[in-house]
C-alpha cells in the first residue's frame, strides 16, 4: 500500500510542477525564474532556490513520517523525491546539459522539444515529464529547432581533475 502512495504522490507531482511553474515561478517567482530563460554560462542560476525549497518541504515530510512516525509521509517524501530526481535527469541534465551532455536519447526527445517551445514562446507547456502542448504549438513544433532554444542554457561540461 504504501508503495501505491509513493507512486500516486510521483504522478501528482507533475500536477503541481505545471501549476507552481504556471502560477508561481511565471508569476510572482519571475525574479528568480528569469534567470532561467537567459543566456549564461554561469554554474547556479537564481531558478535553482525553487528545486531547493522542494527538497526542504521534503526533508521537513521525511522527519515527520520518520519521527512521529507517520509511514504514508514517508512513502510521499519517496514519491516526490523520486519525481524531483527524474525532473532534474531530464530537464537539467538531459535537455540543458547543465550537469553532462548527454547522447540523444528518443525516448527523451519529445519532452525535449516540448521545453524548447516553452523557452522559444514562453508559454505552454509548463508541465515536464508530461508536457501539453496547445494545439496552435504542435504545428509550430516542426519549425522550432529544440537544439538553439535549449543551447542558450546549455553548460559546458563539467571539468574532471
């Protein structure tokens, strides 16, 4: 059962990735989030305090389900900690090489071109592992080049010793 909790608290969270990129890091989160949409070649950028505040709020599930104990807080600290390490593989390090660069991957591919039209138009979709994309973009989709929406953030690799 508490696997089942883990798992609906993964898929939730791309629920609430839409509605917090949407509403908040669009909105009154845009001082940090701007960051995100401009070219630089520095490490950390201001829109890393968001995944930051996430992992709090789990930490903070962790210890409770932990501590009082509460097992269903902790199978959903698993899920979202779960959903947060899947976003980070896919949107920072798959699609914007912050981490490494990584060789194409078609699975990935979509969700790629998907977060290279929120970058070119700065709309829709706003949602990562399972982007929706308006019907007015997928006939713009062919004509966006994901590898120069996304390149403006890509990083250089990281230097090994």
């Amino acid at each position: 059962m508490l696997a089942l909790v883990a798992v609906v608290a993964f898929v939730t969270m791309e629920g609430f990735t839409y509605l917090a990129h949407r509403f908040v890091m669009h909105g009154i989160g845009w001082v940090l989030h701007r960051s995100h949409h401009q070219a630089s070649a520095d490490r950390f950028e201001a829109n890393d305090v968001f995944p930051c505040i996430g992992a709090a709020v789990a930490m903070v599930g962790f210890a409770i389900g932990f501590n009082v104990p509460v097992p269903s807080l902790v199978a959903v600290g698993f899920g979202v900690t779960a959903y947060g390490f899947a976003y980070l593989f896919v949107h920072d390090v798959y699609i914007h090489g912050r981490v490494a660069r990584l060789p194409e991957m078609a699975p990935l591919e979509r969700l790629r071109r998907a977060h290279a039209l929120h970058h070119r138009f700065g709309g829709e979709p706003y949602g990562m592992l399972l982007p929706i994309l308006p019907r007015r973009l997928r006939l713009l989709a062919p004509t966006v080049n994901a590898d120069a929406a996304v390149a403006r953030r890509r990083r250089p690799p990281v230097p090994t010793a």
